[in-house]
C-alpha cells in the first residue's frame, strides 16, 4: 500500500543497522470475520473468500446462480441480500479456493482468548451483498461476497466481542491461545527513545511540532517496543515504531507509518483504549505486533517481529 511508508534505514551506535534484505510471505491466509446485520435478527457472522479468486464482474457469473441478478426485481431486498449457494456453486467455489469439505474453519478471538472451529462441510456457503450496497439500486454479480456463514448461535450471548477475531481455514489450528496481549505504554522522554537519534531525515518532516510529538515503551516477554508519535508543523502526523530484542542487543522490527486518505492512527492503549498488540499468534511463526493503524480502503496488516518474514495482509475483501 503505496500509504504507509516503511524503512528499514536505522542505524545506532550501539546496534548495527537493519539490513534491506527481501522479505519472504508466509503460506497461510489469514481472513477477517464479517458481523452483518438485519432487522429483528441476531447479528449473522460471514468469512468472505473471493479475495482468493478471480471473481467475474458481469452479470453471469458462475458464482451466483443468475436468476437473482436478471430478476431481481421479483425479490424482496431481505432475500438478495443472503443467497445460500447449492453443491453445484459449492464445488466451482471450493475448487477455485483450494477448500475442502475436509477442512476446518478456525476462528480465534484474540481479545477475549476463545477458539471457534467449524468443519467446513457443516458451513453453508452463500453470496452475501456487500454492506455498501442500498436497497432500491441496480445489483450486479460483483456486489456479492462469496463466503461461508457461521450460526449466530455458535458466537454465543455477545457476537460482538468477535469483531477481535482473525480466522483460518485448513487441516490444522494454526492460532496458539493466550499469546496475544495488548501492549501495556508508558511515557517516556524523547532522549529515552531509544533510536532518536536515528529518524530517517527522508522520510519523517523537519519541522517537527515538538507539542504533538510524544513517545512510548511497552515491553513483551521477548521484547522491546518504542512508539514515536510525532506531528509537523503543516499539521501531518508519522508514527515511527522499533522494536529490538529483550537485551537491546538487536534491531528486529523498524517502520515508519504516515497518514493519508483512508488512513489514519489508532489510538494509543490506555484504560479506555484497546489497539495495539503483539505476542505470538501463528504456531511455527514468529511474534506479531498489529493495530497501529485504521484502515479504511483495503485490508489492515498483521506485522511480523521478524527480519526475514514479510507483513500478512488479511483477507477482509473491503468493498469501501
């Protein structure tokens, strides 16, 4: 996302430099879970999965049967709005995603530590219209998300303690529980950050507003975070995060984030906010660190604390 700038440039005296050696992805897609909403009906959770192919945009699209686009005037909103999908759209699906009916469908709540898991042959597939759709306009085929629908019943009393929930989909759970935890700040000085002297002049502004400038540590089990929110005097904001070891011997994670259309900065954690967290979340994966950002066109990313390991985009298809 050409929005959020990245550099792996710092250097300190103490610690060698980052380096700018590529960065592998993981094999694993990760998706976001979708509450949707209807009148006098609990909330309806949904795992959308046509960002895994290449969805046809016209109207006859082997994905939904065609009936509901060509006469869709001859049905209420309520039933265009969730079509199930019988075998015959089920396996073109599953085959284009690579899904089985073998498969599970892992959906961990990282706020609340809870596990959900569905064999993928008890989930029923449907085409879901896309939230920004209004009742009354024309609906095409690209309207529609195609996914799996997960019972309301299975989310329990509070379905919407699930909007903390990452979700995978495979023969085997992939998410460690109790991992994850929120990064507890503190306040520090500017002089005690620990890479201040380091910014990249390139990329963070000159004409630093030091009254919107402020900094933070959180330290983890395995390491050291610094947070550096600054603002400039035309009134932009950069978020410089760096991360080092427990011993503060090595560098392991240096980025820097700037505004722009669509993306802003989260708030950060204190007793009334709940954003940033870090900890191990993927078995066989190293530590992750996430929630820095919101993003409102496009999907949000998952930040491995790792040198070798790239960012993990999740699969949230945002139709905005």
């Amino acid at each position: 996302n050409p929005a959020i700038t990245q550099t792996d440039s710092l250097q300190s005296e103490e610690l060698p430099a980052s380096t700018d050696a590529p960065k592998k992805n993981i094999d694993l897609n990760l998706y976001s879970l979708n509450l949707f909403y209807r009148e006098n009906e609990p909330p309806a959770a949904f795992v959308s999965l046509s960002q895994l192919f290449d969805f046809n945009k016209n109207n006859d699209s082997l994905e939904i049967p065609y009936e509901y686009i060509k006469n869709q005037k001859n049905y209420s909103f309520k039933t265009l709005e969730n079509i199930n999908l019988d075998d015959v759209y089920r396996s073109r699906v599953l085959r284009k995603t690579k899904i089985r009916e073998q498969d599970t469908l892992y959906c961990y709540n990282y706020g609340k530590d809870k596990m959900l898991s569905v064999p993928v042959s008890k989930l029923q597939l449907a085409a879901q219209l896309s939230p920004y759709t209004s009742e009354g306009e024309e609906i095409s085929a690209y309207d529609y998300m195609i996914g799996f629908k997960i019972d309301s019943v299975s989310l329990g009393s509070n379905p919407e303690e699930w909007y903390d929930a990452f979700v995978t989909i495979g023969n085997k759970n992939h998410f460690l529980p109790n991992s994850v935890k929120l990064l507890k700040w503190s306040a520090i000085t500017e002089e005690q950050f620990f890479a201040h002297q380091c910014l990249n002049k390139e990329i963070l502004p000159k004409n630093i507003d030091a009254s919107r400038t402020k900094v933070y540590e959180a330290v983890t089990d395995e390491h050291h975070y610094y947070l550096k929110d600054i603002g400039d005097s035309e009134g932009s904001n950069y978020r410089h995060l760096v991360v080092l070891s427990k011993d503060k011997k090595e560098f392991i994670l240096d980025h820097i984030y700037t505004e722009s259309d669509g993306i802003s900065f989260t708030p950060v954690n204190d007793k009334e906010n709940q954003y940033q967290w870090a900890g191990k979340l993927l078995a066989d994966q190293p530590p992750v660190t996430f929630g820095y950002l919101v993003v409102s066109f496009g999907c949000p990313v998952i930040t491995p604390v790792s040198k070798t390991i790239g960012s993990i985009e999740i699969l949230c298809d945002n139709r905005h």
